[in-house]
C-alpha cells in the first residue's frame, strides 16, 4: 500500500482558545484536525486534573491535526503566535497517511 509523508500537529493549550485555535487552523485550510479534552496530566508547574475546574478556563484540550510538510512550518508559526503568552505545547512529528488528498 502506498503511503504518503505528512506532518502532524500536536498542541496541548487551555480550553478558552479552542474557538480562536480551530479559525486558525481553518485560515489555514487545514482540513484534518480533531480536538479533545485533555482530562490530567503533569505539566511544569505539577499535577492538575480537569475534574473540578468550574468553566474551560482551567480545562486543557488536545487539538491534533495533519498536514503537507509544505505548509506546517506556517501552520506552526501561527499556533505558536496564539499560545506564545499562554499556556501550551507545541509537538510536531512525522507520519504517513494513506490518503494524501485528505490532507
């Protein structure tokens, strides 16, 4: 089976910038992404747990998304501009798909 070379984007942030992250990625026309929400973890500052944080200021998403090598310096470039002063991570990785169109 043929496979094709992408890039996949993976960022963890707050859950206030879900809204401002997915018109982002659609400026971008990047058409594969999903978010999820992100129910613990262990970060820099300790141990935190999405259980009992009264609204998505406290909560943290996972948004993952893939893209054409060509662009995802761009693509990353401009999540980096919204999480810079936030909270977040940023992981870019190399994957392959087998259904380049899609992406």
């Amino acid at each position: 089976m043929q496979t094709f070379a992408k890039k996949r984007i993976e960022i963890i942030t707050e859950a206030i910038l879900e809204s401002r992250l997915e018109q982002l990625l659609n400026e971008f026309s990047v058409t594969g992404y999903t978010v999820l929400p992100a129910i613990g973890g262990r970060g820099h500052d300790g141990v935190w747990r999405r259980e009992g944080q009264v609204g998505a200021s406290g909560q943290m998403i996972v948004v993952l998304c893939i893209v054409d090598p060509s662009r995802s310096e761009d693509v990353v470039e401009a999540i980096y501009g919204l999480i810079v002063d936030r909270i977040g991570i940023v992981s870019v990785s190399d994957v392959s798909v087998i259904r380049s169109d899609h992406f």
